[in-house]
C-alpha cells in the first residue's frame, strides 16, 4: 500500500515537472496557442482599428490633383511623347529610355503610355497588363540572394521565417518586380543610379525574358518539393515585359549594353511657356484667380513642372490666410524668399548689339539648352607680345581611364585657340600682336566646341570695334582652317535662343533639318567663317572692314 501511494507521488511530482517545463519552453517558443475565441476577438479588434483608419484621409495634394490623366495633359513634351507611342502602342513595343531634367513628365507618360497601348486592338498588352513602378535608387539587394526586389531571390531553409517548408527542407523561390511585370511594364525612375550588379542581372532577363534562380538545398530528385518549385527550378519565372526606364543623366553615363537594347527618347526642359501653362492650371484646379505678372514670376522661379506646382499650392494658403481668392504676384515672391527658390536665369539676347560681344548657344548638365554672353577686348601690344585668356571658361580638364588619368586643354581653350589660327590663315591677321581676353559672365565655367563661331564673331567684333548685328546668337565649332563643324543640342540650342529673344541664329550646315524653318525665328546655315562673319556683320562679299586689313574672302 505504501509502495502505491509513493508510486503515485512520484508519478504526480514528474508529471508537475514535465508541465512546468513544457509550459516554459512553450512560451519561450511563442507556441502556446491562444483560445479561438481570444484570438478572434483580437483580429477583430486590429480589424476594426485598421478599416477605421482607412476611412480617414487628409484632402488630396495639389500635385496630385495637376497629375496629367491624358497625354494632351503633359505639358511641352509633344514631340517625345509621340515617340513614346510609337515605340509602345504598336504591335511590336519596344524597350524604352527616356531621358530629361527632373519634373517634365517622364513618370506620367509612361503610366499613360500603357493605358493607350491597352485600347488598342494590335496591341500585345492587355486589359491585365500592369504598370509596376519602382525606384532604382531605393532597390535594395542582399548580395547572398537573401532578398532582392527587383529580380526575384529564393527563400532558404536556414533563414528566419522560412515557414512549414524550410521546416522540410525546400527552398522557396520568390518573384521581383521583373515578374510581376510579366505581360506589363516595369518603370525604373533614375534608372541610370542602378547597382551595377542589378544593371547586369536586368540586362539578363532582358535577354532570356524569365529568371533563373539557383539553390543549393534543391535537388531535383527531392519528392518533397512540390511540382511548381521543381518547374520554377527547372525552367524559370516567365518576366517577359517592357522596360520604361527614366533618368535625369546624359547618355553617355547610362551603361552601353542597355542603351543597345532600348528606344532612346528625350524630353525637353520645360520653358517659360511652358511653366506660364503650368502654374496657371494649377490655380486654377485650387479655384484661384492669378494675374498674369504672377504667373510669369512663378514660372522664373520654377526649375520643373513640380516646383510651380508647390509654389502656387504655397502662395494661395497665404492668400487664404488673408481671405482672398486670387494669387498675387506678391505672394508669389514671397514664397520665393522663405523656400529659397532660386530665380530661373537665361541668358536674354541684348536688344542692341555691343562691340566685343556675341551671344552662344550651349547645352547645359541637364539636357536644356541656354544662351550664354561671350565678352571679348583686343588690345594691340608689341609684335608677336600678345597673349590669350580665358575667363569663366574651362583651361584644363581631366580624363579618368581606370587605369591612369589623362590631363588635357579644355575644348573651350581649344575653340580660342582655333579661332586665333583661322584668323591668320583665312583674314591675314596675326592675334598673336594682341592681348585678347575672353569672359563668360555667370559664375559657371562654360566648356565645349560649340562656342567656336560666337567666339570669332566676338573676336572680330573686339578688334574692329564693330557690333554685329542685333538679336543674333549662334552655334557650332570652328577649326584652325576656318570650317564651321556640325555640334550637338541644335534643337534645344534653337528653342533657348528663340526664348532668350533671338531674331537670327547661325548653326552649321551639317546641322540644318527642314523643319528649322518653322520656327519663330530666321535660322541661317553655314560652313565656313566667312559666312558667319557676312552674317554677323551684315555685309556683303566685297565689302571690307573698316580699316581695309581683313577683307573677307569671296
């Protein structure tokens, strides 16, 4: 009897034991399971607290409320965005670059671009299509595959979290942006900052159109894994979509390999017009009157569409601080002053012309073109004592080739020097007998071939103390024989020049397209520097300089 008893108290003690001890280990595990009841009550809480939150919402931006719904919305980008449904509307749609300052439209189009594709009847893109947005300075990737957005990565059973089958031991592929794209479009804002890892995973399935993934705990032979990882191991993750890719650099910073897989298209900077139509939409979607001086100076103190649109959003909670319903230009300098807007400069052509000075054309970091001043003075000294120089223009430049660096002049060094040359092989002038100064005012150091007829013109113009003629500005390169060499940006060299007030504007011959000569304004063609200088001066081909030395040659 004494023997059952103790039995019995021991198997009670051991029993006591094994539940305090399975209890603990339970909850240090997080395994106790809470009644149903309780848990139920408890989703239903969270689920309440979360649809509640969700019926509340702040007034919608203005910078939502201006987002374009209609290509026609987009504001000067009328040339690109027919380039952009030219390569994505069609049967065939292509890969796609866009290229252009920030706050022009790129991301709206895109969106856009789709929604038209998918109402066409040739179209491979669907009612199912989708738009997937990402940005390629915010993707972050793991480099031991652990995770990755954009391309996809395979969840392993040794990491947290891998659920009931890591517990087995079967790895778990997971798709990226480039398969929920698949039939769609995948949009990379500032594609150009991609990983250079990523940048090369990407042109990947570009090329195969899926993704492979790899796995050192799969094993086809596994009966455990089930049939759908076995086929994703085996054949891939179909990403077959078209890529939008949008960037704020210039083409040569983007990777060579992509650029040869896509459309390349450019969308302009955004003008004073252009702003002007901007600035006053958005007035107007807030029910705000606004006079036209106050759109003009919101549009000079605007760099891209997004910034008139902050500025005018600003400027009418003030007047409606002070209970008035139109935007003034007052309110719009003030928003200037205490948001540090930096007013807008380019360069405006001189109405009337002054000896020593030409107007040129140039491109600047962001793709827009813009009219820059060149000063020049010429002082005769003693023969062959001259000397030249360069004020606010780039002397030296230095090239990285991985391996070594390479110093050497500055193109724009390059063009005075050219242009001193021609003036000795094509006018007989010796500028080595003058101390000549070339000045751009500005503050930012110009650089590039493309100054080379504005600095002859400006040259000549110092030497003789003749103007050239008014409203005039002009672009392209000049060579030590006197030829005028085709540049780049004519287009927008053109549009900055027309903006900034230029009646006349010379660009090389190689340069000239037909459609020139609709713009507002006489565009002139030429090949030589005798040309640009008959221009400039608006002379004949036998009329001589005032001092009959340099008669201009036939």
């Amino acid at each position: 009897m004494e023997i059952a008893i103790w039995i019995a108290v021991q198997a009670a003690m051991f029993g006591l034991v094994w539940w305090f001890v399975s209890s603990r280990r339970a909850k240090a595990e997080g395994t106790i399971k809470r009644r149903p009841t309780e848990r139920a009550r408890e989703e239903n809480a969270e689920l309440r607290q979360l649809r509640a939150m969700r019926a509340k919402s702040l007034n919608m931006p203005l910078s939502e409320k201006a987002r374009p719904t209609r290509m026609e919305d987009i504001v000067g980008q009328q040339e690109g965005i027919r380039a952009l449904r030219a390569a994505m509307c069609g049967p065939n749609p292509q890969h796609v670059l866009i290229y252009g300052p920030p706050g022009i439209g790129k991301t709206c189009a895109a969106r856009l671009v789709l929604e038209e594709a998918k109402r066409r009847a040739d179209s491979p893109f669907n009612a199912d299509s989708k738009f997937i947005e990402l940005d390629a300075t915010c993707i972050r990737f793991d480099e031991r595959s652990i995770a990755d957005p954009l391309i996809g990565s395979v969840h392993d059973p040794i990491y947290q979290g891998a659920g009931p089958l890591g517990a087995q031991g079967i790895p778990q592929p997971k798709p990226g942006a480039v398969t929920k794209a698949h039939c769609g479009v995948l949009f990379l804002d500032e594609i150009g900052e991609l990983h250079p890892v990523q940048m090369n995973k990407l042109l990947k399935v570009l090329e195969d159109r899926r993704v492979f993934f790899e796995s050192a705990y799969y094993s086809p032979d596994n009966t455990a894994i089930p049939q759908h990882i076995h086929d994703i191991f085996a054949h891939g993750l179909p990403a077959d979509f078209r890529l939008i890719g949008a960037t704020t650099r210039s083409p040569e910073d983007i990777p060579a390999a992509l650029r040869s897989r896509c459309v390349e298209l450019f969308f302009n900077q955004l003008g004073q017009e252009e702003l002007e139509t901007i600035a006053s939409d958005a007035a107007k979607r807030l029910g705000f009157g606004i006079d036209s001086d106050a759109v003009c100076e919101c549009a000079r103190y605007s760099g891209g569409g997004r910034d008139a649109v902050n500025m005018i959003q600003l400027a009418a909670g003030a007047a409606l601080e002070e209970g008035r319903g139109d935007i003034v230009t007052d309110d719009i300098q003030w928003v200037a002053r205490t948001c540090h807007h930096a007013r807008r400069t380019y360069g405006e052509i001189r109405r009337e012309s002054a000896a020593g000075v030409c107007a040129g054309l140039a491109v600047t970091g962001s793709g827009g073109g813009v009219s820059i001043e060149i000063e020049c003075t010429a002082r005769r000294v003693g023969k062959g004592q001259g000397k030249l120089r360069l004020l606010g223009m780039v002397e030296e430049e230095e090239i990285d080739l991985r391996s070594r660096k390479l110093r050497r002049k500055g193109t724009a060094l390059v063009s005075a020097q050219n242009a001193a040359l021609c003036f000795m092989t094509r006018f007989g002038l010796d500028i080595s007998d003058y101390d000549i100064t070339f000045n751009v005012p500005g503050g930012i150091p110009m650089d590039g071939p493309s100054a080379g007829v504005a600095l002859c013109v400006a040259l000549m113009s110092a030497i003789t103390l003749k103007p050239p003629i008014p409203m005039l500005a002009m672009t392209g390169e000049i060579t030590s024989r006197g030829e005028v060499k085709p540049v780049g940006g004519v287009r927008e060299k053109l549009a900055a020049g027309i903006e900034a007030g230029a009646q006349t504007l010379i660009i090389p011959s190689a340069n000239y397209e037909p459609d020139f000569d609709k713009l507002n304004a006489t565009i002139l063609s030429v090949s030589d520097i005798t040309d640009v200088m008959r221009i400039s001066f608006g002379l004949s081909s036998k009329e001589e300089w005032i001092d009959g030395v340099i008669p201009l040659m036939a």
